[in-house]
C-alpha cells in the first residue's frame, strides 16, 4: 500500500464549496480532482491555468445588437477593397 500524506491548501469558503460540489457531480472525492491535476502539472511540467471567457452582460446587448443588424443589414457597410473602406471610414 502507498504511504499518503496531507497536503493542506487554503481557499476561500466560496472556493471550497464549488470544488465539493463539482466533485460530488463526478462522483469523486475532491483529494482525487486534486491529486490529477498535480500529477499532470508535473508530468507535463508545466501549470495550465486558464478560465473560460464569459462576455459581462454589456458585451451580450452589443453582440444581439449586432445580430440583429446583420440580420437586417442596418448599420452594415460593404466594401470591395482596403482603400474604398478607409475612404468610407474617414468619411464619417
């Protein structure tokens, strides 16, 4: 049997209920998420950190905007080349 130890970690409270729930939905205990994540950073060496990007809910108006006006072909300017856009830029 391999000899195991405890590995103390601080978090915040909200932090450390995500992590149990999310590894009660995988069925897991959460010293067995932890113990993968170390063991890949060591095997590949390297530390991973990253989030998924979310738009704020300002981005999201713009972006139906946007939708919308591609949709309707409202606000949407059409160019056949570099130069005719800038021309149509700079004469706004």
């Amino acid at each position: 049997m391999t000899k195991t130890i405890i590995l103390n970690i601080r978090t915040d409270p909200q932090t450390k209920q995500q992590i149990q729930e999310f590894a009660a939905e995988l069925g897991v205990p959460v010293s067995v998420i932890m113990n993968a994540q170390i063991k890949q950073m060591l095997r590949d060496r390297k530390v991973v950190l990253s989030t998924e990007l979310e738009p704020t809910p300002y981005l999201e108006k713009i972006m139906r905007e946007v939708e919308a006006d591609l949709k309707t072909g409202k606000n949407i300017t059409r160019t056949n080349s570099l130069e005719e856009a800038l021309d149509h830029l700079n004469s706004l």
